[in-house]
C-alpha cells in the first residue's frame, strides 16, 4: 500500500448477459487519502464552490496517458461516438 492509497486495490469483475452476448467487465478499486498534495489537482478542476470545470489551458496539461486515465474514469463509447460524462453545470 502506498503513502496515498487507504486500501490495497481490489478486482471487481461484473457479468452483464444479453440475448446471444455475455459481457464481462472488469474495474479496480481502491481509496485515497484526502491530502494536501492533491490541492493542486482540485484548484485545477474544481471552482470555489465545488463544481467539476475544464480548465481553459487543459491542452498544456493533458498527455496521452492523462487522458487514457480520463477516458477508463469519466468516458464511454456510444455508436460511433465517444463521450465525456462531465457532470458540469452549465
């Protein structure tokens, strides 16, 4: 366990059958520390009263694996189309 995480992370596996379609999923889960390390990440996504935004400059941040984080957290494929759930309040 690491100096961040408050558990040892734990495989879920989930079993969605549909008519001639077995699908499994697999998710990792595990908890982190609250810690003021973090903050940076916070300012950065969150405004002062809590809500989820998109930083303006997210393009001078963002990596190919910051985004592969992103997209297996907040994403999902729909169609030919791939989407972000933002909860932002608009």
């Amino acid at each position: 366990m690491s100096p961040y995480c408050g558990s040892t992370p734990k495989v879920n596996t989930f079993f969605y059958y549909r008519p001639n379609k077995k699908i499994i999923n697999k998710s990792i889960k595990f908890l982190t520390y609250s810690l003021p390390c973090f903050n940076i990440y916070k300012n950065m996504f969150y405004d002062s009263t809590g809500h989820k935004i998109i930083p303006l400059n997210s393009a001078e941040f963002l990596t190919a694996r910051s985004l592969a984080y992103w997209v297996m957290d907040d994403g999902y494929k729909s169609g030919k189309g791939f989407f972000f759930l933002l909860n932002l309040l608009l």
